[in-house]
C-alpha cells in the first residue's frame, strides 16, 4: 500500500510539470523537493492527463480530480488514496491519510497536518528521535553483541570441521591398514586350520586305535573301525545306541565293552543299594534330632544343634561312570580340541574384521556429516546435535539442530536440511506425530538476531502446525542491520 502511495505521489509531481509557472497557493502535503517544481507551474494534468486544472485549485479542499492528485493537502479526496508528507522535521518523514489532515488530531509530529483547523500540536519529533536513537543503540549494541558471538560459534565451525577432514584422512589410511590386516589374518586362518585338520586326522587315528583297544576289536579291519568311529563320534545320539553299533560289527561273542558294561551294572546296583541305605539312615537322624529337639524344649533346655556332630547327615555317594561314557568321552575329546595356533589365527581374523567394520561405520558418519549443509560460514556445524527448549504454558518446547522438535514427548517433526542460500532466516521440522483426524504435526522456525539462543513465541495458528521464534547468533550475519528500511511508524502519535 505504502509503495502504491509513493507512486501515486511521483504521478501527481510528474503531472503538475507539466503547466507553466504562476502564482500558486501554499502546497501542503508535498515533499519540499517538489514544492518549488509545482510552485513553477501553472496547471495540474490529472486522471491520467485527461484532465487539466489550474494550479490555484490545488489544495483548495475540493477535489477536482478523480486520483485525488489536486487534494494532497487537504480531506477532500480523503476517498482516494492520495497521502499527505508530514515532513517531520528532527525526525522521519512519514505519509498519513488525507482524511486525517485538519481533523483536530495531531497525527505529524511537528503538527503540520493541522495548520488550518486551530489545534495546538506539541512539537514531539525531537522526543521522538532521542527515543528512537535510544532504542537503536540498544539494538546496535545486542547487534554487535551478536556478531561477536556469531564469528566465535563460526571459528569453533571451522576447526571442527577441519578436524573432521583431517579425522576423515586418518580413518581411511587406517581403513586401508586394517583391510591389509583382514586379508592377512584371512590367509593366517586359512594356513593354521589346513595344519589343525591334518593334526585331527592324526588324532582321529591314535583314537581308534585306542577304541580298538578298550572295545576288543583287536579282529576288525581298518575299514570297519573307521565306520564304527564314525558311528562313535558323529551318528550316534544315544549311549545304547553306541553299544549296538559296536554289537553289530564284533567278531567275538564277549567284548572287552560287553565286560566293562556287566561290571558296571553290578556297581550301579551296589550303588543304589547304598545310596537307599544312606537315606535311610539320614532319615533316622533327622527324625531322632527332632525328637532330641523335643525332650530338651520340654525341659526347658536349649537345644545346642550346631555342636551336635552325632545327628550329621551322611554324605550320599557318587554314582559310577559308564564305560560307554568315558570311552564317548575320550573320542570326542581327543578329536575336537582344536590347535592353539588356529584358534588364535580365528580370533585376530575376527578381531581385524570387526576393528574395519568399527573404522567404516566411523567413516561412513563423518562423510555423511560433512555432506549436509551448515549454513553460510558453516555457523551451524559446531552447533550440531544441539538443543534448545523453553517451557511455555503446560508444555516444553524443545528443538534441536539436526535433529527432532518436541512439545513434551510428541514429535514435532525432524529438521528439514539446509539449502545452499546465502541467508539463513528460518528452519523447519516436518513429519512429526501425526494429529488426529490431522496432518502431522510440523513446526516453522523463525531466527533472529541475538546474543545467546532463546526459543520463544510459540503458537499454534492452525492444527498441529507450529510457529517459533529463535533469537540466537547464528541471524545476527554481517549484512544484519537494525537501521530502518522504511519510515517508523506513527500510531502511537
């Protein structure tokens, strides 16, 4: 609107040009640089030089012209939107409705729009500018305040950043080194299990030999023993089982393992015969201890257990151990042991490939990192993972730079990332909680200049999407100013 009104007034100086000089009334409402140009004219061309008025009837409170381009100084084309320049001397010009000219209130500062209707205006301009001038040097000081703390959050930028390059460099040389490492310790493992499988083929030799010898099967060909070994070690799931196998390949009528077996279901017998006798017994004990425990509470004496060694329990003994069992055990162990030499190759081989998994995760985030945006001078680098929270109302706000916006523990959404523009003005978070019966929640950050970060005015002007702002450093550039771009506004006159 202001500009509209600013090339209204252009095309009323343009038109008044174009008359030849004459004697004219006093032009209020113009600026002084145009005064005297339309002071020099004798006629005003109006609605688009389609009409053509003596200058005398400029600012004669009737309005000639459908623009209103003759009244600038008066209410009497207040309908239209010709504006009248209140010079405001000390102070801003400024532009204010025709409507408002002579209307008894003073709306200009120095009272020039009320030089005929009587009103005494007190002048204020100079008040107005120690005010102005005050609070532009506070704002020049936070301003300043702000760009100092802005080129600290910048340097810290930059050295981290170039710590990350030179952190990057290091990670792939030593990415290359552990590759190296990996590749060796693959051919070490490669080497050490071909020597542990030839140790174990040699183990599984002496071993049958051995099963040979604690079976009887002293009679059976190589071929046989090596099936029943196999039986032994790998097929075979039960313990009766491993008997029938060797059953079903002997040659004789009573085995060395038949024998062992018979003796050991005589010793297991004796077992569970002694085994009942000690229960037996520990039952007799326990019941005779009660019943000691008893006589000595009826008398009124103390019961002294813990020195009582004659109510001890006897100890159950240990079951026998199969033949079948040992002998099992025995197989199993003399093949499965593995070489010390191979298990070590296996363990530095999975050490390497997990120090190159670690080295390339490491690699992979900092290459990501230095991909994204940061903003101009890469301000937001050091600032990354960062967060910012302010409680408002009931809930706490909280945002943090490159990462996720909260109110309380609803998501706001994740920061959306940093096109290359020069100026960094706003941010935003998308995608967050999704409302109900609504749109997912999103919220829209605004940055001013400050000295230290402070989230603030948040407010929700439609569903679920979220407005702030952010007053921190990282605005406070060095193209920021806090001079005006446009004349003050004057409301408050």
């Amino acid at each position: 609107m202001r500009d509209l009104n600013r090339k209204m007034k252009l095309s009323i100086l343009a038109a008044c040009l174009a008359g030849c000089a004459a004697s004219v009334p006093q032009l209020h409402g113009l600026k002084p640089e145009f005064q005297a140009q339309v002071a020099a004219a004798a006629s005003l061309n109006c609605d688009s030089g389609t009409k053509n008025i003596p200058i005398a009837s400029v600012n004669d409170d009737y309005c000639d012209c459908r623009d209103g381009s003759d009244e600038p100084g008066t209410a009497a084309c207040s309908h239209t939107q010709v504006q009248f320049y209140c010079e405001n001397k000390g102070f801003f010009p400024s532009e204010i409705p025709t409507s408002r000219v002579n209307d008894g209130i003073c709306d200009c500062c120095d009272g020039s729009d009320e030089y005929n209707s009587g009103a005494s205006c007190p002048q204020t301009c100079a008040t107005l500018r120690a005010d102005h001038d005050k609070e532009k040097a506070a704002q020049d000081a936070v301003l300043e305040a702000g760009r100092e703390a802005r080129l600290k959050i910048v340097t810290t930028s930059k050295l981290q950043k170039e710590e990350q390059y030179r952190r990057r460099t290091d990670l792939e040389v030593e990415k290359a080194r552990l590759d190296k490492a990996v590749e060796d310790a693959r051919a070490l493992k490669v080497s050490e299990e071909a020597i542990e499988v030839q140790e174990q083929k040699a183990a599984a030799v002496a071993t049958r030999k051995k099963v040979a010898v604690h079976l009887g099967l002293h009679d059976l060909s190589s071929e046989q023993l090596i099936e029943l070994v196999l039986d032994l070690s790998v097929k075979v799931p039960l313990r009766s089982d491993v008997l029938s196998a060797i059953r079903g390949v002997q040659t004789s009528d009573a085995s060395v393992i038949d024998q062992q077996e018979q003796a050991y279901e005589l010793t297991l017998a004796a077992h569970k015969k002694e085994v009942e006798r000690v229960n037996q017994v520990n039952d007799d004990l326990k019941k005779a201890k009660e019943d000691a425990r008893k006589l000595k509470e009826d008398a009124g004496e103390t019961f002294e257990e813990e020195n009582d060694d004659k109510y001890k329990p006897l100890e159950v003994p240990t079951p026998p151990e199969r033949p079948i069992d040992q002998l099992f055990g025995k197989l199993t162990s003399d093949q499965s042991v593995p070489r010390p030499e191979a298990k070590a190759a296996r363990e530095a081989l999975d050490s390497a490939e997990s120090k190159a998994r670690e080295t390339q995760s490491e690699l992979d985030a900092i290459e990501k990192k230095l991909q994204l945006q940061y903003g101009p001078d890469d301000v937001l680098f050091s600032l990354r993972d960062t967060c910012v929270e302010v409680k408002s109302g009931e809930y706490t706000y909280k945002m943090c730079w490159f990462g996720q916006a909260h109110q309380d523990h609803t998501s706001l959404g994740k920061m959306e990332p940093i096109g290359p523009s020069p100026r960094l003005n706003r941010i935003k978070f998308s995608g967050g909680a999704k409302c109900w019966n609504g749109p997912e929640r999103s919220l829209t950050v605004t940055l001013t200049c400050g000295e230290t970060q402070e989230l603030g005015g948040i407010e929700e002007p439609s569903t679920c999407v979220y407005v702030a702002t952010l007053q921190t450093p990282i605005a406070c550039s060095p193209e920021a100013t806090t001079a005006p771009t446009s004349t003050p506004s004057h409301d408050e006159l």
